[in-house]
C-alpha cells in the first residue's frame, strides 16, 4: 500500500465515542466513509467508559416519577460550568438528547438500564447503558459494520490532514510501516482528548508540574488530532480545563509509570492525609469537589483505607482488570498484593505505620470515630457529613491503604467549532472541509462544559456531536440535508 492513495467522501479520523456515529450519519446521508483507527479495534476511550450520558426527560426518568426538561437542565449545566460554559452547544446538546441520544441510542440496539445522581444535578439524569460504555459502542459499532459504505481500518493511524487549494482534502496516514493517502472532499477529526500525553497535560497546566499527576484517559487519548489541526490554523480553546479524578492509583505495571488506574464500587472507604487527617467527604468523588480537597493537602495525595470485605466489590477501570464484561478479580487481587503504591497490614495501627502517617494516634483515633458512628446507626458521619448507608465498621482484616494522586481524565477544552462542527481558524471562520467532533473538540464545539461537568457530558455531547460532523460533512460533501434532529421542546407541545 506504500504511497498508494484511497478515494472516500468522508474521511473520519478516530473509531471511538464521535468517529462511529460520524460514520453512521455519513452513511445514511448516502456517502462513503472512512474511519481510520490506530488501535487494533474500534471503541476508543469510550468503550472503557462508564457509559453514563446526561439525557434529559427520558422514559426512564417518567418511569420514576422525575420532570426534568431542558430549562431545567440548563440552568444546572451552566452554573455548575462556572460561567465558561459555551451556552449555545449547551442548549443544542440538552434540546436533542432525548431523541437523538437516547432514542437514536436504542435504535442502534443500546438499552438504557439506570440512572445514578451525580454531583450539580437537581435531578437524576446520568444514564447508564447495559454494560455501560461497552455496551453502547458495541452497538454503535454494529451498526456501522452492517452499512456497506461505511470502511472501517483499523491499526491505522492519521499522521497528518492534506490540503489542495486552501481546503482540507484528505489524511495522510500510515498502517504496518506504510504510508498512505486517503483522499476525501470532508474530514472529520474524532481523536480523543489528550489526557493519556502527560507532557501535553503538563504544557497546559504548568502548575501541576511539581506534583505526581497521572494519565488516566483511553490509551489513543494522545492529542494528535489537537496538533494536527492546530498545524492549519485550527483555534484551540480551553484547553487548560482539564477534569482531575482522585481515586486513582499509579498503574505500578506501567513502564513509563505514567498511568493511573481509576478504581470504584469501595463506597465504606476513608480517606486520609499524609499527615494523617481525613479530609473530605468520600461519598463526593467527581471532580468538582474531591480534586480541590486533595490538591490542597500538602502533599497532593492521600491514602484510602479500606478493610477486605469493603474491597470485595472493587472495580479497576482498566481494561487488564477485566475478561469482558466481567472483572478479573484474580488481577484486582494482584494489584492489591504487589502494587507499591497498596499497603496491607493485619491491624490498623500496622497499616498507619506502613503509610508513614505523620499523626498514627489521629489516624487511629478518626478510625475509631468512625466506627463508633456506624455503631450508633447514624445516617451520616459528623465530621464531613457522609452518608453512611454503604459503609460498615472497619473491622475485618486484612486492612489495606491505597495510596490516591490526581488523574487527568477529560478535556473541557480543545478545537472551537461551530454548530455544524466546522473547524473554526482564530478569526472565527471555517476551514473548509474539516470538522472535528467528541473530545478533540472539547466534547462539542471547543468548550460545552465549561470549568466543571456534571458527568455523562463527556460522552453523551461527544457522540452528538459525532452525528451532527458526520452529518454536516456528508452534506458539504453532496449527501443528505446536513444535521436535522429532533429538539425537545416540551413548552412549545
Ligand atoms: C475510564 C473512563 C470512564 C469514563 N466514563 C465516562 C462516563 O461515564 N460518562 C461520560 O460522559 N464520559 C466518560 N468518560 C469520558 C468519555 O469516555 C470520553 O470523553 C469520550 O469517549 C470521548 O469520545 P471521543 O470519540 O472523542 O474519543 P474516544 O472515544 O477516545 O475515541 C477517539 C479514538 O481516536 C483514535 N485516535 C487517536 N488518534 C488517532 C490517530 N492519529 N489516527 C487514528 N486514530 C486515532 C483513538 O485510538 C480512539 O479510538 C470516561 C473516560 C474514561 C477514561
């Protein structure tokens, strides 16, 4: 295939969360797509997500007796964004979600199962899809396989967008050590974000450049189509709102020991300071709150106590934990036996010596508390206010500390857009033939949440805007009407 070149209509960069539902669109508006993955298989970062999307005034909502419209919603997002929301790619987001995620959703074979409340929202509107993010790829996949003009190429990696004539005409790529051209009249670029390059995570936020701060995205999140774009004028915005995760551990397997391993489902544990302190209320996890707690402890980093049967239901978010859909829980158990960042000790005081905790008397005596609280049946803790609903006694040994640092997991910032997804230059026009859509884009339009998300607006405005690029790239390539959907509008019924 060396220097040989392919002709599409619609050349899509990136198999994940935007890229597949790009193709989708571009299909079903009658062009050819192309979708060129570097990985061995499609599904990207989203694949390994949770799954959750923020949709609003859904069947499931009804289903329990919850109103939620997109006013409603809109308030939340904007104040929650911390005023640098981009209100408009907002609205638009929040208007289609009922037909055009979670309708459109199903219709390629997903099924939303629950909702779970998430820090910001009046009401409950994090959905979850059966078997979460994997769940909902696999069936946006599936569907992609089965339109014939849709071209998957997979373990194909873009190196650079061409240009003829002052418009983007194609992606210069290379598979198996050969190079390639592939010709297209639109290109979409869904690469991901840029939180698995710690060296572009460190340039945008200088400041965490003397803490230990981890990569926590998918594995293809390295920031290739960011500098891509950028090389023909692409304006990049935000790109210093970076969403940190603290409940991560180093991945102690990663050579480079740049990695973070996300861990959920301990909801009994506590977390301490290296002084020895408990310091925030646990049961509030997200982003907004739990990463300015532990960023301001000196050092940034904690240690979270847990007693074995609180780790019986541990999830690893990586996919080396996992065999499929089911957790590998000998791997957990190896990661907690070998991990140097995990302490194990048979009885507490042990475990505070083994951490190096500063006050052991402290951190014994706030264990203690703890317990006493569990005893008495309280419904929350007093010193924080946690709900205590899902926590027990710390009694059953073996213990263990797991040792927690910041983890940058989502970009709220990236390539600005337009409403159509086209690739904005730093006067605020288009680049003619790109458009670029999910992460890359800041999950839609260069910065849709703002300063905070209110989870599941990562995923869900990035398959959005994945339909709305292959849509609008389809039709400046000669196919279909462009993006038409369908907004809910309850107050104009
Ligand atoms: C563990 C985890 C859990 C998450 N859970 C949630 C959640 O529950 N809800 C939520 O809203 N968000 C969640 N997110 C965030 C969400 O998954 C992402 O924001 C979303 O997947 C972004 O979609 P995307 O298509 O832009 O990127 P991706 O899904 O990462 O897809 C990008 C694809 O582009 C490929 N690529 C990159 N560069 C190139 C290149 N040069 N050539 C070819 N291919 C390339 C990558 O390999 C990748 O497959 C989570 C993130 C993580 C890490």
């Amino acid at each position: 295939m060396a220097n040989s070149s392919l002709q599409v209509d619609v050349a899509i960069i990136g198999g994940g969360g935007a890229g597949i539902p790009a193709a989708i669109e571009v299909a079903r508006a009658g062009g050819k797509a192309l979708v060129l993955e570097q990985a061995s298989e499609c599904g990207g970062t989203a694949a390994i997500s949770g799954g959750g999307c923020c949709i609003v005034g859904t069947p499931l909502q009804k289903s329990q007796g919850i109103e939620d419209t997109p006013d409603i919603a809109f308030e939340d997002w904007v104040k929650w964004g911390g005023g640098a929301a981009d209100e408009v790619w907002a609205r638009y987001y929040l208007e289609h979600t009922l037909h055009d995620l979670y309708h459109w959703a199903e219709s390629c074979g997903a099924r939303w199962v629950d909702m779970k409340s998430q820090e910001g929202n009046r009401v409950l509107r994090w959905h979850r899809p059966d078997n979460n993010g994997l769940g909902l790829m696999t069936a946006f996949i599936k569907t992609a396989e089965s339109l014939p003009s849709i071209t998957i190429m997979t373990s194909a990696s873009a190196e650079r967008l061409l240009t003829q004539d002052g418009r983007v005409c194609g992606v210069a790529a290379k598979r198996n050590n050969e190079t390639f051209d592939i010709r297209s009249k639109t290109v979409i670029v869904a690469t991901g974000g840029f939180n698995s390059n710690l060296n572009m995570v460190l340039e945008h936020r200088p400041e965490f450049r003397k803490f230990k701060v981890m990569e926590g995205s998918g594995f293809g999140a390295k920031g290739e189509g960011h500098k891509m774009v950028k090389e023909l004028g692409g304006y990049l915005t935000h790109m210093e709102d970076i969403w940190f995760y603290v409940y991560a551990t180093p991945d102690y397997r990663d050579p480079r020991q740049r990695r973070g391993l996300v861990f959920r489902m301990v909801p009994g544990y506590i977390w301490f300071n290296q002084q020895g302190k408990r310091f925030h209320n646990e049961s509030l996890t997200g982003g907004a709150s739990a990463s300015p707690a532990l960023l301001a402890q000196n050092p940034p980093h904690a240690w979270a106590i847990a007693d074995t049967p609180m780790l019986s239901k541990i999830d690893v978010a990586d996919p080396y934990y996992r065999r499929g859909e089911v957790i590998d829980r000998a791997k957990v158990q190896e990661l907690l036996d070998n991990s140097p960042y995990i302490k194990k000790a048979d009885t507490l005081e042990e475990l505070g010596k083994k951490t190096g905790v500063e006050d052991l008397k402290n951190f014994l005596a706030e264990i203690e508390a703890y317990n006493k609280c569990i005893e008495a049946g309280l419904e929350k803790e007093p010193k924080f206010g946690k709900s205590l609903k899902q926590s027990k006694k710390f009694d059953s040994p073996p213990y263990y500390a797991i040792q927690i640092f910041p983890l940058a997991r989502k970009n709220f910032g990236g390539v600005k857009t337009d409403l159509h997804c086209r690739v904005l230059n730093k006067y605020f026009e288009p680049i003619p033939g790109l458009y670029a859509a999910g992460e890359v884009s800041g999950m839609a339009g260069g910065h849709i949440n703002g300063k905070a998300g209110l989870e599941g607006t990562m995923l869900g405005p990035s398959i959005f805007s994945g339909r709305v690029a292959g849509a609008w790239a389809a039709h400046e390539a000669g196919f279909g009407p462009g993006f038409v959907g369908k907004p809910n509008r309850p107050e104009l019924a």
